[in-house]
C-alpha cells in the first residue's frame, strides 16, 4: 500500500474520528452537572471543597464555580466547623479575591466578595472599596457568560442594580459607625439614583424615607449604633468605637484585596 493510500484511508479516518470523539467529550463534560455539585447534593461538603478547586483549576473562568467556592468555604464550611470558622471565612475571602485577578471585568465576583465583607465579617470600608468601581466606572465591567451547566433558571440571578443598593446600604453602615452624616448623604443620592433606573425598587424607596426622614437625627443615630453593636456581638464580628473615623475603625482596608485591579 502506497503512502498516500495510507494516509487517505487509514490516517484520515481515524484522525477524524479522534477529532470527534474528542469534541463530543469536551461537550460533554463541559455540559454535565460537575462534580462539585454532585457532591453537594450527597452531602459531601469536604469532598465537594476538593472537587471546587479542580474545577477551578481547569476552568478558572468559569465565574459560577469561584462564586460556588467562596460561598462554600465562608458559609457552608464555616457552619460546619464552628471551631475553624475564622480559617474558612479567611479561605472564602482569599478564593474570592483570587477569582477576582483571574476574571477582572466581572461584576459578580467583586460584588460577591463585597457582599461577604459586609455581612460576615461587617467590614464596611472593604465592601465600599470594591463595590465603587462598579457603580462610579460600570464600562470596565463586563458580566462573564454564565458555564453550560449553569441550569437556566440560575442564569439570570446576576442584577447589576443589586449593586448600587449594596453599596448605598454601606455608605449608610459606614456613616452610622462613624457618625459621619456625609455617608448617610452619599447613601441617599445612590438610592435616589437606583430609582431613577428602577422606579419600582421596593427597598430602595424603604431606606430612601427611613433616611431621609431621619438625617441629623442624633437619637436615630444613637439607636443605630446600638443595634450595630448588638449584631456585631451576637455574629462575632470585631467591636468597634462608635464615633471614630473611618480611618480608625477600618485600618487594613486593603490587606487582602491588595491585588485586585
């Protein structure tokens, strides 16, 4: 047999079928429920950690997945083991934080990063770091195309509007903390402006009246603080000296977010 006969029914043929083997398993397993998941759901959350990082080693755009991990370390895994929780939320911030250099212009990874500052780790100042950029430069932001497996109904949960409200809900935190009214001011024109793009945002008009009606009020402000230092005590957030500056309350700002563009 001639080389080329070679070439035409033996080599051809089997490159081909190499080619669309090989394509048909990429779809697969691009399109199939990783395994991360199937360990979530047999109740594996051990498991399911090691499993979340392969995956977003192989597929470190995958966006879903960081925002799965994160998530599963601060939260899941941090309920878990009550005595390491301190590790696994530092785990969670430090997984978001790598998600963020490896997707930049993604909206929802900051925003979920943000989210975990403000409400685990009641860290105000870090949450209004990386929740600005979105709202003062929204060009640079470009949310990242939800993976295959990503059921449909999952797909649309991303609302960029979501992120004005958290960032007008820490300005509020930061000026009751501070007791600085510039922030409750700064909080209000952001729910002014949610409303403008959202006439029918329910809580935006909520603290829109509750802030307004109540701006240089210091017995509101006094009772602000109070709660804050009883939800602070009770989820085990650091104390902090109601009344001092920004500054002073919030002094490693940007330890761990040092490298997030």
């Amino acid at each position: 047999m001639t080389v080329r006969r070679i070439v035409l029914f033996i080599v051809l043929p089997i490159l081909l079928i190499a080619g669309i083997t090989g394509g048909l398993v990429h779809h697969y397993l691009i399109t199939r429920e990783p395994e991360f998941e199937r360990l979530f759901h047999a109740k594996k959350p051990f498991e399911m950690t090691r499993a979340l990082e392969e995956h977003v080693t192989r597929h470190p755009h995958d966006v879903t997945a960081w925002s799965i991990y994160g998530w599963h370390l601060g939260i899941n895994l941090a309920s878990y083991d009550p005595v390491r929780q301190a590790y696994y939320r530092q785990a969670a911030t430090r997984i978001y934080a790598q998600a963020i250099v490896a997707n930049p212009r993604d909206p929802m990874l900051r925003f979920d990063l943000a989210w975990f500052y403000m409400m685990y780790e009641g860290d105000y100042r870090r949450a209004m770091i990386l929740l600005e950029p979105l709202v003062k430069t929204p060009d640079r932001f470009v949310p990242t195309k939800p993976a295959a497996w990503v059921k449909e109904e999952d797909k649309e949960k991303w609302d960029a509007k979501a992120t004005i409200n958290r960032l007008a809900y820490a300005y509020k935190k930061i000026g009751v903390v501070t007791g600085d009214w510039q922030y409750i001011e700064r909080a209000i024109d952001l729910y002014r402006f949610q409303l403008q793009l959202d006439p029918k945002a329910v809580t935006a008009k909520r603290n829109l009246k509750d802030l307004q009606g109540n701006l240089h009020k210091k017995s509101w402000l006094i009772e602000q603080q109070k709660k804050e230092e009883k939800i602070r005590k009770a989820l085990g957030m650091p104390a902090l000296h109601m009344g001092d500056s920004l500054e002073k309350l919030f002094p490693d700002a940007t330890t761990g977010i040092e490298g997030i563009p």
